[in-house]
C-alpha cells in the first residue's frame, strides 16, 4: 500500500487519468452515428420530439406526449444541444460523455476509497464499452456515468465531513438522476447505503454488540437526501397510461450467460477472453498476498450482484433488466482491489503496465470494430438519396434465428429515414408509458413498430419476428409508398411483383423499392407462410 506522503506514481497523476479518460472516447470519435444497436431508433424519437411543428404529418403517424418518466436523460438534452448542433452531432456529443463519465468516474471512486488510484483499476475501463452500451441503452447508459461520479462525490463529501452539504447538493442531484434513467437512480442508492454503513459500523466499531443493525438503521437515514425520486416513481407508474410487465424471474441460464457477455461486441473470442482476464484479476485479488479488497467497495460489489441475482430480465416491460447491471458488479469488485503494504514499487508498476495494456488493446479493438460498422452504416444509408421528404417507408432488416454474437447495429436503421428525411419509420418502440413516443399509424396495422422491421429466412421459435416472404407479401400496400430491405434473407420475387427497384447497393443485398400502386399486389394464400385460418 501507498505509504502517506509518497509521490504519486504516473498512474496515480491527475494528467494520467484525464489522459486516460480522453483515450476512453477514442472509439467514437470517427463515426457519424455511434454504432450502437438502439441508437437510430432513439435518434427517430428525437427527431419526431423536435420537428413535429415543421413537419405536420408526423403527428399523423406518431403521438408524442412529455410526462414525467424515468427514462428522459436524452431527450432532455437534445433540447438545448440539437438547434445548436444539429441532431446528429447532439446525439454524439451526449454519446461520447457516456465512455468518459464511466471511467472518470470508477477511477475517482477508486481514488476516494484508496487514498490514491491503485494499479489494478484501469482493468475495469473498457467496461465503459461494456454489452448493455454496444445495445443502446443510452439513457441508461449516462444515468450509469453520471452515477458512478455522484457517487465519486458522495464518498469525498462524506470523507471530508460535509454531510450538510451533501444533503443539499443530493437531493437535487438524485432527482435529475432518475429523470436521467431510474436504473441509475436505484444503483447510486445501492452504492450509497453500502458505503454509508462501512462508515457508521467502522465510527462505532468499538461499541460492544449490536452496531451493524445500527449501522443499517443509520445508513438508511444517510440516505434519505436520495429518496425523494420514490414519491417520483410512485406517481410515473400509478397512470392508467402505464403498461409492461414484469416477469422471467430468476432465470440463472441467462444471468450466467450476462455475465460471460459483459464484454460483448464483435469478436466472440477476443471478447471472451477479456471478460476472463477481468475474472482472473478478481481471482487474484482473493488469492494473491500482495493486494487485498476494500471492505467498503467490496460490500458494494456484494450489494450489487445481490440486486444482479434479484432483478428479473423483464421490467415493467422493458427487457434485459438484470443484464444491464451485471458490467458494473464487475467494475465496482475491480476498483475494490488495492495494493497491500507488502507490495513492492516494482510489483505495482507490472500490474500497472498490465492493466493500460488491457485498457489500450481493448480500445483500439472498439475503435477498429467501430470503423467496421461505421462503413456498413455508410453503405446501406445511400438509399436515401433516393428517398424524397415524408415517404412512408416500410423497413425490413434481416435478422437470423441464431442470435450471433455480433449485432450488426442495422437493426434500426430505419430510423435514420426517419431523421434525416422525416420518412415514416416502423421500427419505433410503441410502449405507453416507458417513454414519450407511440406510433399510432393505424392503416400500417401490425407493421407499424417495432419488431415489424425484423425480418428472417424461416419463422423462429419464441420470436415475433416474421419470415422474409410473409413480410413482403403481406405488408399492407395502401400505408407504404416504399420498401427498404436492408441485407434481407432471400426471397420468393413472386411477392414483390408490385415493387419496382429504384436503388440497390453494390456490395451487399440491399435494395429500396418504390410500391408501384397501378400494378395488382401479389397474390397469395396464407397457408404458403404458416398461417390457418379457423
């Protein structure tokens, strides 16, 4: 361990973590749009939230209605950035805040608990990247950054006495959080309640029995400044507006499988073998004498995973709950580990080398798989020089049944139309209550949202998703004047006998059809996709 008064070691310097924290936004700095799987389809509701007054005719087709949700991080901030910047370079700036605020964040945690950053903690950077941010989860996503540095400041505040002070600046700061995203809210009191009971148990240790029910019992009331977002969440799901279920409760296959995908993005490999070097590192905190966990992040990375094991995959409708949690289980147990006394300047220095090694391979490993799809984007969106203002585009993405292990971040693509050409977009998510669009576009009947722009060679099982054929046969032709396949399965032609081509790509199967109105739509029986009708 640091001796007090040593001098800081080139990791430990604030030059090398602002450093460090710049390297982090590498991988998004090239691509216009940041490939992240949900990110168009946030960009369409955006786009919708700013132009409805310019563009009338999307409120023909969407309802776009503000209410207090835990759920409005961006949309928030589009508000002020987008008239200024433009929509597109908003979305990035806000994006790119996220890598940053992630790991400037664990790093000031690390600094506060430790007194100085240890070695071991630029190996849970590249979680800044991890699998619930490569799928868009945007909102929860900032909310997580901006929880992970309150609660950076929550530590100095309460290490430096300030707790009049703490009170003041988090009651405000906890609600802009859950405005932010409630996830972030939940885990900022979760990590709060941890350290604030290492605090009370440590300051009353040498009472005989019974302080850690005290210590409970006080934590609680240190954070009550974080609990006035509860009469917030109560009054957000009490609407009849509301809906989604919760359900797949303790469902131990997937949650394994969350946390063997922590890392998750192009390169099944390479992304497995990182999340196995971040466990190895987590291993020899238990079994090497030279370095050692913190009791106070460590009972945090405890509470974490036992609201991991908690949390069901479906909440309130949204899905993936649990998985967007378990990245940060392993990131708060990795800032936890420190250096003991025992460990020599020499030993520190490896482990140091060791862990930006790590970080620096992983970065350029984004930032080179970025590039990759950032020219995807480039090839598939050529399609809509050929759109015109307002189309009504009906949009299918092929899709597999083998859920591989790299998304091809083209899943809403679609809604790029939608922004950059205020064209209808189906593949908008329409669940009252969880945010602030719904599609209400009745004539496209089920092709209205999401998933109708999924499309795949055969019907899969326990998916909605339809078969290529049946999708294109029976899209309602009075709704849509356009079809876009992007890299669709192949196809029967027969059911696109009233589509005439007006773009297609020169390097992948992708091609923008104009619905000709004159010719006849094709003719079909359902029994040729499945479907019986009783």
């Amino acid at each position: 361990m640091d001796r007090p008064g040593a001098p800081l070691t080139w990791w430990q310097t604030r030059s090398f973590v602002a450093l460090a924290t710049f390297v982090a936004i590498v991988p998004l700095l090239w691509p216009n749009i940041p490939p992240l799987v949900d990110l168009p389809g946030h960009m369409g509701r955006f786009r919708v939230q700013l132009s409805l007054d310019s563009a009338p005719w999307l409120a023909d087709w969407f309802d776009f209605r503000w209410s207090l949700i835990g759920n409005l991080g961006f949309d928030l901030l589009i508000e002020p950035l987008a008239p200024v910047f433009g929509l597109e370079f908003a979305v990035k700036l806000i994006v790119l805040t996220i890598p940053a605020l992630t790991a400037a964040g664990l790093l000031w945690i690390a600094r506060e608990v430790h007194g100085r950053v240890p070695p071991t903690a630029y190996f849970a950077l590249p979680l800044a990247y991890s699998y619930p941010f490569q799928f868009g989860f945007v909102n929860f996503a900032l909310s997580m950054g901006i929880a992970l540095c309150l609660f950076a400041l929550w530590l100095r505040l309460g290490r430096l006495g300030k707790f009049r002070l703490r009170a003041i600046i988090f009651v405000p700061a906890s609600c802009l959080l859950w405005l932010c995203h409630t996830f972030g809210w939940g885990v900022l009191g979760v990590l709060a309640f941890s350290a604030e009971m290492i605090r009370q148990h440590d300051a009353r240790k040498d009472r005989a029995g019974g302080h850690w029910i005290e210590s409970w019992f006080r934590a609680g009331l240190g954070c009550l400044p974080l609990a006035l977002p509860m009469l917030m969440m109560i009054f957000w799901r009490s609407g009849d507006h509301v809906t989604g279920q919760t359900a797949d409760w303790f469902n131990w296959r997937a949650k394994i499988g969350w946390l063997t995908m922590i890392l998750r993005d192009r390169w099944e490999a390479w992304d497995v073998a990182a999340t196995a070097i971040l466990y190895l590192v987590l291993f020899k905190g238990f079994r090497d004498p030279a370095i050692e966990y913190s009791r106070n992040l460590g009972l945090s990375a405890i509470f974490l995973a036992l609201v991991f094991a908690v949390l069901p995959r479906i909440v309130f409708g949204s899905a993936y709950a649990d998985m967007r949690l378990a990245p940060f289980v392993i990131a708060i147990a990795i800032v936890a580990i420190r250096p003991r006394a025992a460990m020599t300047a020499r030993h520190a220095s490896i482990l140091a080398v060791l862990a930006v090694t790590f970080f620096l391979l992983r970065t350029g490993g984004t930032t080179i798989s970025y590039w990759m799809f950032d020219r995807d984007y480039d090839t598939e969106l050529a399609a809509l020089d050929r759109l015109p203002t307002g189309a009504k585009v009906v949009t299918f993405v092929g899709y597999n049944c083998n859920n591989d292990w790299m998304m091809t971040r083209l899943e809403h693509i679609s809604a790029v139309a939608l922004e950059r050409k205020l064209a209808y977009s189906n593949d908008q998510w329409s669940m009252a209550g969880a945010q602030l669009l719904t599609a209400k576009y009745t004539i496209a009947r089920t092709f209205a949202h999401d998933p109708s722009q999924i499309v795949t060679p055969v019907q899969c099982k326990r998916e909605f998703w339809r078969p290529i054929n049946r999708a294109v046969a029976r899209f309602p032709r009075d709704a849509f004047d356009y079809v876009w396949l992007v890299r669709p399965p192949l196809f029967d032609p027969k059911y696109a006998s009233d589509l005439i081509p007006i773009w297609r790509s020169p390097t992948s199967a992708s091609v923008l059809y104009r619905v000709d109105h004159r010719r006849p739509p094709p003719s079909f029986d359902d029994s040729e996709f499945g479907i019986v009708r009783r």
